[in-house]
C-alpha cells in the first residue's frame, strides 16, 4: 500500500520531509501547495517531479490526490489550517508547535474530538535514535525514579526562511515556543508528570541585532535558562545557547535517579560541525553504585542523516506515522493533548522571562 501525501507549505521543513519521504518504502508525495512559486516548483522537483502543487490548499484538500496531509507551513498559519483539513477524513501529521498560543491549540483539540482519522504533532526529538536508546534504559529502569532531567542545547542561530517569519515572536510563538516545544514535549513524556511551575530566564544578546525587516528588529530570545517543576516532584532544566555553533554536541539530554544517570549526545548537522565525518551520537550511563560509567556509540545511516538536520529522527518519525496510517486503527503517539502541553509551557517560559516572575500552570 503506497500512501499519498500532500504537503501544506513547503519551505525548508518541507524539504526535508520530502527528502525523508522519498526514502521511505510506501509513502510518495502526490501534491504541494504553497503561496510562494519558486517553493512550489523546488518541492515538485525534489519529489522527483510527479507531484502536482497547488497556490491555495484548499484546492489541494478536494483534488482527491491525497491519501494524508502534512503540514510544514509558518507556525501562524497552523491554527487556520487545521480547522479547515480537520473537515477532511485524512490523517494529518503537523509539524510543532502545533500553534503559535495555547488558546488556539485549545480550538484545534476542541475541533478534532470525535474524529476518526489521527492528528499527529511532529515533535522530532522524541526519535532521535540516542533519545531513543535514552528513553529505553529508563523503561528497563536502569537510573529508577527519574528525579531530574537537565537537557543543553548549544546550536547556530535561526536560519533564513521565505519571508523570515521565524524572526519575530507574533509569528513564531517566541523561540521557548518555537524551538524549545521539544524539550518540553520530552520532559512531559520522560518524566511522565504534568509541569506545574515555569521559571526562565533569557535574552536577544547577540544573534539578528543588525538584520531589520520593515523597519523593525528581531525580538526572539537567543538563549535562554528555563527551570520547570512537574507534579509527580521531579524537576527539568533547559540551558539553551543559540550563538553556539561551534559546539559539537549540539544536544545532551540527561536523566539522572537514584541508580544512574543516563545522557544521549547529539551531534549537530554535518555543514555545522567541524569534523563532518564524525556524526556518531553518543548514550553515556554513569551507574552510581559501582562509579563504572559505559559508552556507546549511536551509529545511524549516512542516507537518513543526510536528508535533513534532525539527526535522522524525522524518517523514523514518518516510519511510525506511516505504519498508524496503513493500520487505518490506532492512536498517534505524540497527541494534540501532547502539543497543546508543549505549548502551554513554551509559552509560561515566554512569559516568566518578560516579567521575572515565576509562573504556575
């Protein structure tokens, strides 16, 4: 069974879906719609050149082209293109945040009760394949109780997009949204509780300060420090650094217990490090009883590596969201109540760091 999926906005994330798609056994991308032409046409071509696009969506959604939507468009747009393809009987994957503000993911989880066909978030970071090699030691309960989680993120800055939407907060929900809904997304689910307090601290320091659109400068946060409190007790730290390119990890997710820490090491994209042969990840557990401390090596195909910057978790993403599509039965493991949660603490992080303050869910 070969699913068809039409993409909705196609820019840079939408290239690299494609890309992933065209990798994977099963899926071809059929249709394209985008505003923007010169998008259109490179989508049409890295799909091999069959796709049909389309300028308006709408168009695309009653083409009967399309088996399954993906929607890669800027994050504003999100909420407005759910509630129209949430009409629709076709499954969906939409990439995070699943809205720029709570109050809309709010609308969409209220939109999509009672329907059949599955919405899945895309939160990437979750199939990373050290996070997870992470995920399954905790499962096998090799630290115990996770009691905290302290994940770094020391990467290059935003990147050019079309029309530089992702330079500016009303767009992009703030970078603690924009970006960090990941890391919340992995704390909710590692630590397996609920997060009831928010504390960041952040600044724009360095990245954007001479670049202005219209006449107005940048105001997303380039680094940020984020403390969060869950209701099971357990704590998350975020340290996060946009101006740090330099670095090799670009990622290290650390969950410490009572028995051993375990930490997944992620490598930045090949055109940001600077030895580009060496993109192994790494998972490191440090038992603390015996003090022994283990390291392995997390190898994953140059080919998958090679069709995006997300460390080959977007294929195994699509592979996961590829099968509930073919079973036509099951729940999408990364939910709309999942992305709302994200959200709603990207958000309290946002705020926290305007105001000082720390901020109770």
């Amino acid at each position: 069974m070969t699913i068809r999926y039409g993409l909705i906005g196609s820019g840079m994330m939408g290239q690299e879906h494609i890309r992933n798609l065209n990798l994977l056994e099963g899926c071809e991308v059929t249709a394209v719609s985008d505003p923007d032409e010169g998008m259109r046409q490179l989508s049409v071509e890295t799909s091999g050149g069959t796709a049909k696009a389309f300028g308006d969506y709408k168009d695309m959604l009653g083409s009967g082209l399309v088996d399954a939507l993906l929607i890669a468009a800027p994050n504003d747009t999100h909420h407005e293109i759910l509630l129209d393809v949430l009409e629709t009987p076709l499954p969906v994957l939409v990439e995070k945040p699943l809205c720029t503000t709570s109050a809309h993911c709010s609308e969409v989880l209220a939109k999509a009760e009672g329907r059949s066909a599955p919405v899945w978030v895309a939160m990437e970071y979750r199939y990373m394949p050290p996070v997870q090699r992470l995920l399954a030691e905790l499962k096998a309960g090799t630290v115990g109780t996770p009691r905290m989680m302290a994940i770094r993120e020391h990467r290059f800055p935003f990147l050019e997009k079309v029309g530089d939407w992702n330079r500016f907060n009303v767009r992009t929900g703030g970078t603690l949204v924009e970006k960090c809904c990941h890391f919340w997304d992995l704390m909710r689910l590692t630590l397996e509780s609920d997060p009831v307090r928010v504390y960041a601290s952040a600044g724009v320091d360095v990245n954007h300060l001479d670049e202005a659109y219209e006449g107005q400068t940048p105001d997303i946060l380039d680094n940020a420090y984020v403390t969060v409190d869950f209701a099971n007790g357990a704590r998350g730290m975020l340290d996060l650094c946009m101006f740090a390119e330099g670095s090799y990890w670009q990622e290290t997710i650390a969950v410490t217990g009572e028995k051993a820490r375990v930490e997944a090491k992620v490598p930045g994209p090949a055109r940001f490090t600077v030895d580009k042969k060496e993109r192994h990840s790494e998972v490191e557990i440090s038992h603390r009883g015996s003090k022994e401390v283990t390291v392995e090596e997390v190898d994953v195909d140059e080919k998958v590596l090679a069709a995006g910057d997300h460390h080959g978790s977007t294929f195994f993403q699509h592979e996961r969201f590829r099968d509930l599509v073919r079973a036509g039965k099951g729940t999408p493991e990364v939910s709309l109540e999942d992305g709302l949660w994200s959200v709603r603490v990207g958000e309290a992080a946002e705020e926290s760091a305007r105001s000082g303050q720390a901020i109770t869910l």
